[in-house]
C-alpha cells in the first residue's frame, strides 16, 4: 500500500539533495507498516537498495548469467564483463591503486576473517600481540581473539573516553617491539564515532605496524580513499551501502597480498593442479576460491555506481544535517541519554530512556511505522565500557528526511507515555 507522499519541505534540500527525489528511486521506502508511512531508521544494520540496483539485478538474471572466468560462450563472458567491471568500480570507490587489490568476499566479516587466517596465521605467533580498540564490532574482535587462542598471542586494547572517543595517547602506549597488527573501525556502528584513522594509521606504521580499517560503518556515509588513509586493508560489506547481502570487499596493498598465502582451496585460485602440487592464481583470484557471488557483486557495482552519482560529499552533508537536528532536539526528552557524543560522528544516534528497555522502545516505535535497532549492536564491550545492557539507535541515510527525524521523536514520546 502507497503512502501519501511527504511534503517537500525547504529542510529536505539540505547539502544540495533533493531527498524527495531521491527517494522516488527506492520501492521499499513506499510501503507502510502497521498501517503507518514506513520511517527506516535501521541503516547501520542494512540499507535499502534503489531501482536502478534491482533492475542490475534483474537484468543480469534474465540476459546475462552464467558462471564467470571459466566459459568461452557468449553469456559467460557477458557475467565475467560485468564482474571485473564491478571490481573496477570498487577500485575506483576506493581510490586503490591496483585492480587487483580488490578481493570480492560475502561482506566485512568475511574479509577480516580472510585477514585474520591468511596474514594472521602466517604472520602473527605465539607472545605476539595485536592492538584493537575498545569500540570494536565482533566482527573485528572474535577472528581475532580465535587467532590468539590458537597461537598464543594477546590483545591490547585502546581504550575510549565517555564521550566515545578513542585515547590517543593511550594508543600510542600500547605499541612495543611485540605488536604485529592493529585492527581498527573506521566508523564505530554502536556510537557512530569517526575515528582519526589517518593519524592513527601513521602511528602504526612508524613502528612498522600494517593496519586493517573496518570501512562497514565508513565506505557508505563518508567519501575513502584508502591511499591517502595508507592503511594496509580495509572492509566493507555491500548490504550497508544500498547494495545486495552477500556482497563485501577487501582491500588489500598488492605487495602484503603477494606475500599472503590462500585461505580457501578450490577453483579459481588455482593456475595448475597435480596430485602433487598446486601452483596459486594471481592476484586477486589467489583469494577467490570457488563459484563467487556474481550477482550480488555485479549489484554492488551498481550500488557503487548509484551512491557516487549523487556524490558521497553531498551524502554524508545531509546525514550530517539530520544527525544534528536529531541530536539538538533529543535533548529535550526528559531520560533521555545519548551514548556516543564524540566530535566526529556519523549519522548514528545511540541512546537509553530511562529504565525503559531498548527493545520495548524499539518494539514500540515499530507499531508507528519506525524501524530502529535495539541490543548490543554486536559490540557488547561498548554496552559494558557505558554501563547499559543495551541501546536503542537511529542510524541514518541519505534517503531519511527531517520529517522522519519528527516522526521518531513524535514517536519516542509515544513510549515515554506508555511507560509513564
Ligand atoms: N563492522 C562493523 C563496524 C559493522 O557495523 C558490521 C555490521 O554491522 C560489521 C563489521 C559486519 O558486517 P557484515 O555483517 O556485513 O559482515
């Protein structure tokens, strides 16, 4: 069922978008829940995909597939055109010198895995250590805590201050002579805090120190260029940037890739195969074993494609203009506490009410139409470093409008009045 559609107002022209428009190219943001205009608030969880990502899609089904690499038929080099084309696109997203530097896997979790078991187990060994931070996902904590288990070595973390940013000085502390990796969000998904990663990059390696940036929470709201970031790797997942689930990248500099041997056996990352012995593709098929995700990766080019068409300056502009139009009028509600109040943030507003718990706000703000995520957010260190078993937390796109931002505070007294 459509809903009427929102009224243009002169607040929605903010950073030089036209969300009104904008939003004409995304179906889902059309359709209502529980009888209300939906109002999509859970983009750090998954973003929604835009027409012209669909109908890659549908056209790739319905013209084009075939496996990639492998055939000398017309679709399969069709698929295989399409693919590298998106690899490009990536490359070019990422300001990566080299195509090959671009690893296709199913998302970021899948691609610090890849880090962890190929750089990690040849790399990193027993006594070692490998420094963290203290707002970590689990995706960037778990590989590695599994690696330490195996190996004997140890995580140090860097520790935060209670507006959600990382100390520095503490940072600095943690390298010693046994320090072989750090491993570091970009964007924290719980507080939404922009970390200094340039600097904090340049750190690492003055003390010889290759760095991996989890770009999860980066690559879709603010413009990267892994160049001039110099970070070793860096990651991030399609489905959080308007693109299908089961699409990721990892970048990776040419000369560590070079030296990093395969994670998975099969086909594909292979040029010769005896009995005895298996001579290793180049890169980047060295790490792309087996039957890839064609079609979710053709729609990520798409979803690339889609996203720097509008530019993604313009974008994290307007995030930016409704992350402080939420946050200056949050705070206002009587109970309510933001968790994540860093300088540098993205459109992430994390906050408790009361005593009330986050999933009876979120479950209520549901029956309005308003989709928001309540839990840990996969980051419980950050629910313990704050105190609170959980949060609730509005994460914004470029599609989200200033009257959705009053639809959720409409909606936050809403509950205030259900548990008053
Ligand atoms: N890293 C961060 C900062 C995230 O927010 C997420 C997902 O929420 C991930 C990693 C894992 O992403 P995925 O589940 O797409 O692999």
């Amino acid at each position: 069922m459509s809903n009427a559609p929102l009224m243009k107002s002169e607040k929605d022209v903010s950073g030089g978008l036209d969300v009104i428009k904008v939003r004409e190219d995304f179906p889902i943001l059309q359709r209502s829940v529980h009888g209300r205009p939906l109002v999509y608030l859970d983009n750090a969880a998954s973003s929604q995909m835009p027409r012209q990502v669909i109908d890659r899609l549908v056209y790739y089904q319905t013209h084009e597939h075939a496996n990639v690499h492998r055939g000398v038929h017309t679709l399969s080099q069709l698929a295989s055109t399409a693919f590298e084309d998106a690899r490009r696109t990536a490359q070019h997203f990422l300001g990566a010198r080299e195509e090959r530097e671009i690893i296709f896997v199913r998302g970021a979790t899948e691609a610090i895995n890849l880090v962890m078991n190929s750089y990690g187990r040849a790399f990193i060994g027993e006594g070692d250590e490998i420094i963290l931070s203290a707002m970590e996902h689990h995706a960037n904590i778990v590989p590695w805590q599994m690696l330490c288990q195996e190996k004997g070595a140890r995580l140090r973390v860097i520790p935060m201050d209670d507006a959600g940013e990382l100390l520095l000085d503490e940072y600095e502390k943690l390298f010693n002579a046994r320090t072989r990796f750090v491993a570091l969000s970009h964007v924290s998904n719980a507080l939404g805090t922009i970390n200094p990663v340039r600097e904090m990059v340049a750190t690492a390696h003055a003390h010889g120190v290759p760095v991996l940036l989890d770009g999860a929470q980066a690559a879709p709201h603010i413009p990267v260029d892994v160049q001039a970031l110099d970070c070793d790797f860096y990651v991030f997942s399609g489905h959080k940037l308007c693109g299908p689930t089961g699409s990721g990248v990892l970048y990776g500099k040419a000369a560590l890739l070079e030296k990093m041997p395969p994670w998975q056996g099969g086909g594909d990352m292979i040029l010769n195969v005896t009995f005895g012995r298996t001579t290793y593709n180049e890169l980047p098929y060295k790490f792309e074993a087996g039957t890839p995700a064609i079609a979710p990766v053709i729609g990520l080019g798409a979803a690339i494609n889609y996203l720097t068409a509008i530019g993604l300056e313009r974008i994290a502009a307007h995030e930016q203009a409704l992350l402080e139009y939420a946050t200056e009028a949050v705070r206002d509600i009587e109970g309510l506490c933001i968790i994540g109040t860093a300088r540098h943030k993205a459109a992430v507003l994390s906050f408790t009410l009361g005593d009330i718990h986050p999933h009876d706000i979120g479950t209520i703000l549901d029956q309005h139409g308003i989709a928001v995520r309540a839990g840990h957010h996969c980051a419980q260190p950050v629910m313990q470093r704050f105190g609170v078993p959980a949060t609730a937390r509005a994460s914004f796109a470029f599609y989200n409008t200033f009257e959705e931002v009053d639809a959720l505070l409409k909606g936050i007294h809403e509950v205030r009045k259900v548990f008053a």
